[in-house]
C-alpha cells in the first residue's frame, strides 16, 4: 500500500481528501499544521481546527500528527508580509505559504513520516507527461468547479515540488464535497463555513492585527492635483482601488461617494486620492521581474495566453514578452487596479503556467 499524508486543516475539503483516498485503499495519515501561536483570549486561534481535524480521522480510521512549524512560517512568510507593507506595496501570503510552508515543508516532514504521496485539499488538478529518460514533467492544471480554483494561490510552486502530490478535489464540485461529508458522517465538518483571511492567520480586523506589527505613519491624504483632503493613518492600511474606509466625504465641491485611491508615495507618505470616474486606473500592461513556470515553459520568448492579477478574476487575454527572467504583459483590454506586489498567473486553456509578483503597471 502506498502512503499518504494528507495536509488536514479541519476544514471539509481535507476531510474528504483523507476519505477520498482511504476509499482508493492508500494508506492515509493525516497531519496537521500549527503555523500560528497567537492567542486570543488566552486559547491558541487553532484549537478549534485542530479538534475538528482529530475529530475527522477517527471518523474516517486513520491516524492524525501535528506539526508546529511556526518559526518557518515567521521566517518565510510573515517577514516577507511585513517586508511588502512597509515597502507601500500589497503583498499576497498565502501564495508564498503554499510555495515555503505547504509544498515544502509540510513535504518534508510527510517524508519522515514516510509518505509516498502528499495530498491537501486544494481545488485544483495536476497531470504529468510520460516519463522519459530525463524523467517526467508535472503540469498544474485548473479544477473543475471553477468558482472555488485555487490554482493562482500556487503559481509560485515547482514541478519537482508537485510530482507526488494528489488533489483529490480537482474533478470535483464543492457542492459534492459536502454532501459526501454529509453522507459518510463527517458531522465536525460538513456544514463548517470556509476558512477565509490570511494564511494560517484567519480572518482579523486588518488594520488592529497590521498595527501590532507596523507603526502606523500618519499622514495627508491628497488629491491628483495636490491639494490635501484628509488624514489617513499609514499607507500601509490602503491598495489601490480602495474606496472605502477613506474617511474623506462631505467635501464641498465634490463627489464624495466617488473617491478612490489612485497611488501611495512612500518618499512624500502621502495617499493620492482621485474623485468621479475611475478612468485613472486602468493600465494595459505590467512588469514582473521574475517568472516561475509550473513545468516547461513556452518555447516561444513572446506568446499569447491569458492571465489573472487577482484571484477571482475572470482570466485577461493578454500577451507575454520575455525579458530576461522577467516579462512585459499587455493586456487587450485594459484592466483596473493591477496593485505592487500582487501576482499575475499565466494560464493557456486549463493548465496554468505560473505567474510572477506585479513590479508596476503602466499603459503602452
């Protein structure tokens, strides 16, 4: 029997994975992550899950582990976080907790425990090329239930770190994956809202939880001429695009219901606002200084596909210059908000090939 080690978060889409796949007769163990000891009212934020999760694996009969590698997360995660932030820019942590936590070291701990497989619950899918003399190569491939693909939020893994990984969810619906849990007795799980906020972290009032970390640097609030119109407190707590929360309205001679953030200047720590339409944000192109490519990469050093530069977005027909190690995206028509230090992921029809983090956005 070949073994797995399934990543159990306690949620229901990992119950089912560790199912699924007891079903197919592997050897499942499940394991799960402690990658966050904050406290709120003197009870670790993971408790709960952890108790669904042990909950879970006697259901289904299998064993259940769990791994603290918060110090990893801090390391390779959370100081990037911080980092992005105080360099004005939004970053997105559950892409680089998948490539540094989930994929890497959750692997190689599953190994210790002697996994031939790994699996998590991720909706998404995978394929492989015949193998050959120089191996195989491992293709990320989008889910088929479209409104849940979490195939952005892994653009930035390998290959080589997918080869013996198993999603057991990718021809699935998530509406499948709760009855199942609903018919099989996984009463912990079935109905248990989805996890949402930050990786390993959850949801949080953002601007309390960044401010424990980052000193907040208040400052004016300006318009795209130059004249103050407010206070904000750190540029940090704003993205591009914002329209709330801006606490400017009621001012003569405008709009107020129409302002937006339009750029945060780190030099000045100014936040440039704009009011009325929003023409001001839509850029036709963007730079990234560094691709990662989820298996081989197109042949061709400037080629047509599609992309995302959030998750959620419909995917943008666009085409993709190489430039060094980096590459020139222009979109056919312009897209709105492309925000520093979010990530545009590559797709040609259902695999996608990767992405890379948004240096800056501009019209070409």
């Amino acid at each position: 029997m070949k073994r797995v080690v399934v990543g159990m978060s306690g949620g229901v889409d990992s119950a089912v994975s560790a199912l699924l796949l007891k079903d197919l007769g592997y050897d499942v163990v499940g394991l799960f992550m402690h990658n966050w000891e904050e406290e709120e009212g003197g009870v670790c934020t993971s408790a709960d899950d952890w108790e669904d999760a042990r909950n879970v694996a006697a259901a289904i009969g299998i064993p259940i582990y769990s791994v603290n590698f918060a110090d990893e997360y801090m390391e390779r995660v959370f100081t990037y976080f911080l980092d992005e932030y105080k360099a004005g820019r939004t970053p997105n942590p559950d892409v680089l907790c998948n490539r540094e936590i989930k994929f890497d070291a959750f692997s190689a701990y599953a190994k210790k425990l002697g996994a031939d497989y790994i699996a998590t619950g991720h909706y998404c899918d995978i394929a492989h090329d015949v193998a050959t003399d120089s191996g195989r190569t491992t293709y990320l491939l989008t889910a088929a239930d479209s409104t849940k693909d979490q195939t952005y939020f892994l653009n930035q893994v390998s290959a080589e770190q997918l080869s013996d990984v198993l999603f057991p969810l990718g021809k699935m619906l998530k509406s499948e994956v709760r009855r199942i849990a609903e018919e099989r007795g996984l009463t912990a799980v079935a109905k248990k809202k989805d996890s949402t906020g930050v990786c390993f972290i959850g949801e949080r009032k953002f601007k309390k939880f960044l401010m424990q970390y980052l000193p907040a640097q208040p400052g004016n609030i300006v318009d795209t001429e130059g004249w103050t119109v407010g206070r904000h407190d750190g540029l940090m707590y704003y993205t591009l695009g914002q329209r709330r929360g801006l606490g400017i309205g009621g001012l003569s001679g405008y709009a107020p219901e129409r302002w937006f953030v339009v750029e945060k200047r780190l030099s000045s720590n100014e936040l440039v606002v704009s009011c009325g339409e929003d023409d001001i944000l839509f850029t036709n192109a963007l730079f990234t200084p560094s691709v990662n490519f989820i298996g081989n990469p197109p042949k061709e050093a400037t080629f047509d596909c599609t992309a995302k530069t959030r998750y959620r977005q419909p995917s943008q027909k666009c085409r993709v210059h190489m430039t060094g190690g980096g590459a020139e995206v222009v979109f056919d028509k312009p897209q709105r908000a492309v925000t520093p230090g979010q990530f545009v992921v590559f797709y040609l029809g259902n695999r996608c090939l990767g992405g890379g983090v948004i240096d800056r956005s501009y019209n070409v």
